[in-house]
C-alpha cells in the first residue's frame, strides 16, 4: 500500500525545477512518447480493423460466402440445385448469377467491365446493392435495362436512359462470318457501392437478359449461397456438399480471397509490433529521467533515510514517479487515439482543407472513405502494454534509489 508520504515525495519530485530542468525535460519527452505511442497504436489498429471489417462486409455481401459451379461450363438444372441448397441448415439465400467480361463502348470510347446478371428480386434482396442506388427506379431493372457504377457513369457522362453498347467475347454465326456477340443497352440505374472497383468496373443486369447476352439458354454460371451463420461456414459447406453429390463444385469467400486476408492480418501485426517500439522508446526515456533523478536526490535519500524511511519507501517512491508519467501519458494517449479514431473522418476533412492536398485515392485504397472500428479488447491491450513497461522501466531505477547508502551519499555531499 503506497502512503500519503510517498505519494507527496513523488510527487514533488515529478513538478519541475530550474536545478531539475534536465530530468524534466526528459520527463517530458517520456509522457510525449507513451502518449503518441498509445494514441498511434490505437488509431492505425482502429483503422486497420475498420479496413479488414468493410472489406469483409462488402466483399461478402457482393459476392456471398460459397459459390457453387460447374466445371464443365453452365450450371444446367440451377433451380433444383438452388432448391436443395436451400434446404441445407444455415443457409439463407441462394443467388442465380451470371458473370462474364465484357467490353463497354459509349461516345467512342471503350472500357472492359465484369457484367453481372442478376435477377430484380435478387438485387432488391440484397441491402448493400439497394442501398446504393443513387439514381433511377428498381423497377426501371427489367428487359435489356441494365445499372453501372457511379465512377463508370462519371468516366463516360451517362446519366438515366442514356444507352451504351457491349460487346461480349462469346461469337455468334452471322452471313458475315463469326463475330463477337454485340448489343445496346439502356441505363435504368446508378449505383454506389463505396469500393472503387465495383463502382468502375461492374454491370448488373438482369439475369434473363444476361442468359440472352451470354447464349446460355435455361443456365447461369454459378450460385451464389449467402449463410444465416457464417462462423460454421465449415460445418455447413460439408453439408452443401454431400447434398450436391458431385453435380457442382464449392468454393468459399476463403478461397477467393485468402491471401488478400491473409496478407491484411500479417499487415496488422506488424504494424502492431513496429508501432509498440515507440512506446518502448518512451519506456527507455523514463529509464533515463529516473536514473538521474536519483543521482540528482542522493542527498534527500540519504536524509529521508536516516530519519526513519525503509528501502521500500523509497523503492515505492520512485516506481510511483515513473509510473506516473506512465499512467498518465497512457491515460492522455488513450483519449487523443479514441477521439481521433470516432471522428477520423472529419479530420481527414479538415486536414485536407488546410493542406489542399488528398490524403486519401479511393481508387487507390479500393474504398472511398476511411473506415475505423474500435475494438475495445484491443484498445485494454494497448493500455495494458504502455502500463506495464512504464512500471518495469521504474523497476531498475527505483532498486538503485533502494540501495542508496545513506552514510556514503552524505559524505561526499
């Protein structure tokens, strides 16, 4: 239990001055460094996590977490197969899709895009897909009416009923030869979805127009499977599995995207460990300020000493010193980590407005604004660590003070 003369001695020890301004300054720079250290950790970890969480989201809820194909070609037969997957536990929907490349034409100029056919109830059905329709009606998503990204519209000038022209890779027999299959839609939707690559790049159109397109008669490329609960997507791909009997193969989000995951969780753990050395640093700087607070105390030890303070009062006294600017460089960075990260992007905002400059390329960073999640486990780590360094870099000095000979320090004073 640490007593009211320790907690005084600390703390006078701690204020600065003139004789002491070395140490303080030292001090200072020991509370600068585990503040910035705390309040960095947190907002690139709340970052990192917002990041890997919105991809997640988006990349799921565009694409499903299994999709089922046939490696022969078409999916033949997709209805039934849609109705037995259905029927498997922990499955919710399943998604008839058409997918191919194709090459966009308007105003003369040219761009290749992924078309995806979709039917309307399917694009209505899925919320990140109806949320961001940002012009026209959904009703308007029929026939050869098809929706394009924002970005896309934007590169091109289309607006609602504008008409572009696409041209797929699969070939039709004319009296003129073979030529690639070719025909004009009509633009009935806009969409955003807030990642660069589907707002650039990406065609919905709707699935019987799409069969049209791509001559794939009473077929679809593949079934898209969306899960009620995700966590056991293992348990439940088996179960997929041995009810399609062989009739189509599976491949989940996991494959499809396990070294883009992979790689942002490498990511995040080095960022986590090479931002940790700053507070490592500040942990090495309390070391110093408190070596030579001790050396510059020598005289008051030796005196508190022969009047009745134990080695442990003294011990306790500079760990509480060192702790101190610890806990509240911790406590400070905490604050200033949490706050930056709840309104990063206004500050982002701000910062842009002063400095003229873009600070973040959507078509770079694949998302259109910085995402930030706070996880608060995380956030107690980060805590813990800065702590619990402040208190073991005391540990050192605060022994030194300890063994302080009271007879030795007062005979060259």
């Amino acid at each position: 239990m640490i007593s009211k003369f320790e907690r005084t001695v600390a703390w006078r020890y701690l204020r600065s001055k003139k004789a002491e301004g070395f140490v303080s300054v030292i001090a200072g720079f020991s509370f600068a460094g585990i503040m910035l250290g705390v309040a960095t950790l947190i907002i690139v970890m709340s970052v990192m996590n917002g990041f890997r969480a919105e991809l997640f989201d988006r990349i799921l809820g565009l694409g499903g977490h299994m999709n089922a194909y046939s490696q022969q070609g078409p999916l033949n037969n997709y209805l039934n197969l849609a109705d037995m997957i259905e029927s498997v536990d922990g499955v919710s929907t399943v998604t008839p899709i058409i997918e191919g490349q194709t090459l966009l034409t308007s105003g003369g100029r040219a761009s290749g895009v992924m078309v995806r056919g979709i039917s309307q109830g399917d694009f209505a059905a899925r919320n990140i897909l109806f949320d961001s329709i940002k012009s026209g009606q959904l009703e308007d998503f029929r026939e050869f009416k098809i929706a394009i990204g924002s970005i896309l519209a934007k590169k091109f000038q289309l607006g609602i009923g504008d008409k572009i022209t696409l041209t797929s890779p699969v070939l039709k027999t004319t009296p003129f030869g073979t030529v690639p299959s070719q025909r004009s839609f009509e633009i009935a939707m806009i969409f955003d979805v807030e990642m660069y690559e589907y707002n650039s790049g990406f065609v919905f159109m709707p699935l019987q127009a799409a069969q049209k397109f791509f001559q794939f008669d009473n077929s679809v490329s593949s079934l898209e499977i969306f899960l009620s609960r995700p966590n056991q997507i293992d348990e439940i791909r088996r179960a997929v599995d041995i009810e399609l009997n062989g009739r189509a193969s599976l491949y989940d989000w996991r494959d499809m995207n396990k070294s883009f995951f992979n790689a942002l969780q490498v990511e995040r753990n080095v960022m986590f460990l090479i931002l940790s050395m700053i507070i490592l640093v500040a942990a090495f700087n309390i070391i110093s300020s408190m070596i030579m607070l001790v050396k510059d105390k020598g005289h008051d030890i030796a005196i508190m000493r022969t009047m009745g303070a134990t080695r442990s009062n003294m011990m306790r006294i500079f760990m509480l010193a060192g702790a101190s600017i610890g806990l509240i460089g911790t406590g400070v960075g905490a604050i200033i980590g949490v706050l930056f990260a709840l309104n990063i992007e206004t500050v982002k905002t701000a910062l842009e407005g002063l400095t003229g400059a873009s600070l973040w390329d959507a078509e770079i960073r694949f998302l259109s604004e910085i995402p930030a999640v706070i996880d608060w486990t995380e956030v107690f780590t980060v805590l813990l660590l800065a702590f619990s360094l402040s208190i073991l870099a005391t540990l050192y000095p605060a022994w030194r003070a300890a063994r302080l000979d009271p007879v030795e320090a007062l005979r060259y004073e």
